[in-house]
C-alpha cells in the first residue's frame, strides 16, 4: 500500500509481545484472509490496525506465559518475555516460541489439558473508547 503499514504493525506487534521483528508476518490487502476489511488509508490505518495489533498482542503475550508457566515450571508473573524467549526472572531457564508452538500443538503430552491454549488473539479496537 506505500504507507509502511506492514513495517509498523510488525514493529508494534514485535515489541508488546516480546517477539523478534524479523519473525513477524502482516497479511494485508488479502480479502481471503481478511474478508471485512476496507483496506488501508490515511492515519487511520495506524490508529485503529496499530491499537488492533497492541491489545491482541498483550492478550497473546499472557497466553505464551501462561503457557511458557507450564513448561518453566514457574509462576507467570515470574516470567519475563523478549526476543522469542520466555524466561524465569533471575535464572538461565528459558523456553523459545517454537518450543511452546510445538508443546501446545504438536506434543500434547508435554501439556496438561487445561494448559492447551490456542495461541491465537485478536481485539477490535475502537478509538472513541
């Protein structure tokens, strides 16, 4: 689209949920995946895409730790999220993304069942609010 719309969303969502920018992927302009959207235009597109993008971001930032709890064997408020990592606040114990991706749909038995989250999120963002 030219705005550098995919560059900002994938800088917001990397920094809030703690991930690499490199290993963020903005689909857009795509009405297979997004069938409702009227594309990008004007400030718009990064006030309400980049406040979307914020608090989906933080609610799958809780599930990766709730998740990461699991495999850490360590409170969630004692985790610490960057780079792709998960770590045990004050220790080397870490655990990437790709280790909780593959415990939660790959190795279940690594997993209580009510461990299993779908790490997946989404928000709808709605600036008069």
């Amino acid at each position: 689209h030219g705005q550098g719309l995919e560059t900002t969303l994938a800088q917001i969502v990397a920094d809030d949920l703690g991930a690499r920018f490199e290993d963020i992927r903005v689909i857009q302009g795509d009405s297979d995946e997004v069938p409702m959207s009227t594309g990008t235009y004007a400030s718009r597109s990064a006030v309400l895409g980049g406040g979307a993008a914020k608090h989906a971001s933080e609610i799958l930032k809780g599930k990766i730790k709730r998740v990461a709890s699991h495999l850490l064997e360590a409170n969630a408020d004692d985790l610490e999220v960057s780079e792709g990592m998960v770590t045990v606040l004050g220790t080397d114990r870490t655990v990437s993304f790709k280790q909780i991706s593959k415990a939660v749909y790959s190795d279940m038995k690594t997993l209580p069942v009510d461990a299993r989250e779908e790490l997946t999120a989404s928000y709808t963002y709605d600036p008069v609010n």
